[in-house]
C-alpha cells in the first residue's frame, strides 16, 4: 500500500518545549491511524501540522507524494475535526452540515444531496430540521462528523472525537466511527489519550511520549511486544518484577530463576524488569509445581473477572493478576488466602528500558 499521508523528520518548538521532536510516520490509504498518548505529548501540535495550522520548524509533510508543507490549510484536501466541536447554534443540523460546502459554492441538488448522504451516514437523517441545542452529546457528536465527511476530504484528522462523551456512548461511538471510516474509504488519524479506544478503532497506533514515537505498530504488536517499560504500561495494565539477566536465566530477588520469551535476545549483566499481565498470570489453591507462593493482599470484583492483589516474597509492590469469574477459586478466596500463581514464559517479557 502507498503511503497518503508522510509526515518526514517533523519538528516543532515552543519557547523551550520541543512539543514534535524529529517525527516521522506514514499512514495509507483506507486506513484508520490512531495516535495515542499522555497529555503534553505533542498530539493536537503534530495534528495542526498536518492541517496546516501550524508550520513546522523542521521537516516535510507529504500528500500522496505531493509536499504540501507550504500549503495553506484551505488548500489541503484535509479536514480537521477539533477536541471542541463547536457547532452554530442558531442553524439546524442540515444546516450545519450543508455550511461547509455553501462556502465552496456547492448549491442546490447537489448540495441536498450530499447533505443528505453525510447525515445518512451519521444515522442522523430524521434529526436533521433540529437545532443542536435539541440534541444529545452523542448526537452533535454526529453531525460534527457529518460536517467533516461531507467535504470528502482524503484525510480526516480527528482530535479527542469522543472526549466529550460518556463511557457507554462512547464505546457505541468507537464502533461507529470504525464503521463510517470502512464505509467512506476516507483514511482517518484520530487522536485519543484513550488505550483502549486506540485499540478497539485503530489498523496502527503510533505512542508518542514528549514528542517523539515510542513504539509504533498494529494493537496486538503494541500489546503483545512492548519495547519499552512506558509503552508496556501506558498499553494495558503490566506487572514489573526487578532483576537482573544472569547466564542461567533471568533472577528476580526472592523468586529465583524465570524465563521469558525474549530471553535470549538480553545480554547477561542486563539489568530490567520481567513483565507480565494480569490475565496472563495463572492463580491456583494448590502448588501446580514450579509456581510461586503469594498472600492475597486485596480483591476487587468486577463481574466477569476478579482482580487480586497476591504479596510475593521479597517484592515491595504486589503483582495483580486477573482471574476469570468462572474459575472455582473466585467463589471463595478471601484476603489472607495462600495461593500459587504462574505464568507461561511465552507471555512474559524482559524489558531494560
Ligand atoms: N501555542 C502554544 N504555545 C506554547 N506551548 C504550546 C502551544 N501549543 C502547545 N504547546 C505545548 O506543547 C506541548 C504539546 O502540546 P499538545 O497540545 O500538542 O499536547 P497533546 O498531546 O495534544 O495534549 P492533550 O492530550 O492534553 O490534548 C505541551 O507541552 C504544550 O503545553
Ligand atoms: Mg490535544
């Protein structure tokens, strides 16, 4: 696949903070790209690059190969979707959704047309003689979206899109918003500080950490094969357990030896964290062989899981592991119960950044 978007050694300063440090990425054609990351990190900066409401300091930005760097923003087959989506008040949502393209000279059939179209798409045709103040906030969410896909740009930069809403829409918001990206064929960067969000929406995430990329890959790749301890545990929830890569393994003080999946890519004398995920931690109530003896420390339940806190030998923080509701132990484990927990090595990770 070509690339559409190339964002090539991108930098932007403000003052003292390098708010986009020497950033490169490319997003392709039909895709969804989704950029994640702390608050700070440089996300709304490098979007307002690639609208062009910004200029670089450093860098070129490329659309389908063409250098738009010096383009104005009104030029750009773009179109931004901002964290506050403000819409005119005294306007219906046709009316709203029609603006954009009024401005462009877009006039009568054509213009109903495609007005209609883009608030087919929304699921927003019966609402469409409303005023937003008649709507809820997952509604103005849609026409917000509306707004922005009846341009048909090549490119929609969506910044926080579902920031304003409650966590249920929210989740019914991020599979339509899928939908209307597989629908349009438009390729969408949507910024979200929202892991699971980015997970749940994105073909690739990149994980921007003070301006720069951390680690960008598919979902699985970020979740599964984390290249650092800060992407381990921005993506997901991660147990750390300190130590030290000997010749014969890896050894956690207190624990003994463990093996990890990417053991023989850590030199000896390495020093690092073993990682490993709640779910991927196996409790039982009788020693397997091999496993590591805990006290559950504290228990919180969720429904269809049961998240325990297990103190282990040695460690100053307890490792959390998740276990299904069905499994028998959840029933009657209580604070102060001995247990035995394990892990495949396959599922854990040594991290020395
Ligand atoms: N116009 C500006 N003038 C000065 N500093 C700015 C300006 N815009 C952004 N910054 C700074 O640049 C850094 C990156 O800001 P940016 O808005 O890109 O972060 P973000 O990742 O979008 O964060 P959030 O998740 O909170 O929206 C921050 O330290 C911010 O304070
Ligand atoms: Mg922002």
């Amino acid at each position: 696949m070509s690339a559409l978007l190339e964002v090539a050694g991108v930098s932007k300063a403000f003052g003292p903070i390098k708010a986009v440090d020497n950033l490169s990425l490319a997003v392709a054609q039909n895709e969804f790209f989704a950029l994640l990351g702390p608050s700070g990190c440089g996300k709304t900066t490098l979007l307002r690059m690639i609208a062009g409401f910004e200029r670089p300091d450093q860098g070129r930005i490329l659309l389908d190969g063409v250098d738009i760097t010096d383009v104005k923003a009104n030029r750009r087959p773009i179109n931004l979707m901002f964290q506050s989506y403000a819409l005119f008040p005294h306007m219906t949502v046709a009316g709203n959704v029609a603006y954009g393209l009024e401005m462009e000279g877009v006039r009568g059939a054509d213009l109903k047309r495609r007005v209609d179209e883009a608030l087919a798409l929304v699921q927003l045709s019966p609402l469409a003689q409303r005023k937003p103040a008649q709507l809820s906030g997952g509604q103005k969410q849609r026409v917000a979206l509306a707004r922005a896909l009846v341009k048909r740009p090549k490119l929609l930069l969506l910044d926080e899109p579902l920031g304003a809403l409650d966590k249920k829409l929210r989740e019914q918001m991020q599979i339509e918003l899928k939908r209307l990206q597989q629908e349009t064929g438009i390729a969408f960067l949507v910024v979200t500080h929202d892991q699971e969000e980015a997970l749940t929406m994105a073909d690739r995430i990149a994980l921007l950490r003070q301006g720069h990329i951390a680690q960008l890959g598919e979902p699985r790749t970020l979740y599964e094969r984390p290249r650092s301890r800060f992407v381990a545990d921005f993506i997901g929830q991660m147990n750390f357990l300190e130590g030290r890569r000997i010749a014969e393994g890896f050894e956690v003080p207190g624990i003994g030896l463990l093996d990890a999946a990417n053991i023989a890519d850590v030199p000896a004398g390495t020093d690092g964290a073993l990682a490993v995920r709640p779910e991927r931690i196996v409790v039982s109530e009788s020693d397997p062989g091999q496993a590591i003896a805990a006290e559950v420390e504290g228990l919180a339940y969720l429904g269809q899981d049961l998240i325990l806190h297990l103190a282990l030998a040695g460690q100053a923080k307890p490792l959390v592991a998740r276990v299904p509701a069905a499994n028998p132990l959840t029933t009657h484990v209580a604070r102060g119960s001995r247990v035995w927990c394990s892990w495949s090595a396959a599922h854990s990770l040594i991290l020395s950044e």
